[in-house]
C-alpha cells in the first residue's frame, strides 16, 4: 500500500551526475536519507517532470515544477522522491520523499 509522506530529505550529491545538469533537469540521487537513516537506490523505475502554466505568460508556455522519481531502494521499500523548483513561502525547495510503498517494506 503506498503511504503519502512529504518530507524533506537529503540527498548525497556526490551520487549524481553533474553531466545531467546540463540539460537543466537533476540526475537521481544514488542515496538519501530520510528521519536519520540512509537509503541506497539500486534502481530508478520511473521518472516525469511535473509542469504546470506559467503565470503572466504568453499562452501555452509550461514551468516545470519538478522532477519525479520512483525508485526501488537497498532495503526494498519502493519510494517517489522529487526535486522541487518552486520556493514558497509554505514550501521549502529541495528535495522530498513524495510516497513509500509500504507493501515492500514487509
């Protein structure tokens, strides 16, 4: 069963790519850690970009908001984690640990 949890964690950058920033969008993290314990990914199953318009804009252009990842960590929990791009005054940017799957956790 997935479990919503959207929290802050932290990343080791030195697990990405930096090739990848070229391109403007992040690598996915190989590590994180989230409430004091750390997470290898060993697979990344999935990856989007959420978009949404952009506000005073000419019509038809889109922001992406952020990059999307499902991944299966070391210790089978599968997980969407997401770099955020958007600043708020409610919502740090960074990254975050969007849902875990619990049902691989057992």
């Amino acid at each position: 069963m997935e479990r919503f949890i959207s929290e802050l964690i932290t990343v080791d950058v030195e697990t990405m790519r930096a090739s990848t920033l070229v391109s403007g969008s992040p690598d996915c993290p190989r590590r994180f850690c989230w409430r004091d314990n750390w997470y290898e990914v060993i697979e990344v199953l999935e990856q989007w970009k959420r978009t949404s318009p952009e506000g005073g804009r000419a019509a038809g252009e889109r922001y992406v908001r952020a990059h999307c990842f499902r991944v299966r960590t070391d210790q089978d929990m599968e997980a969407v984690i997401y770099c955020d791009r958007q600043m708020s005054r409610s919502k740090k940017s960074g990254w975050w640990l969007y849902t875990i799957n619990e049902s691989k956790n057992d």
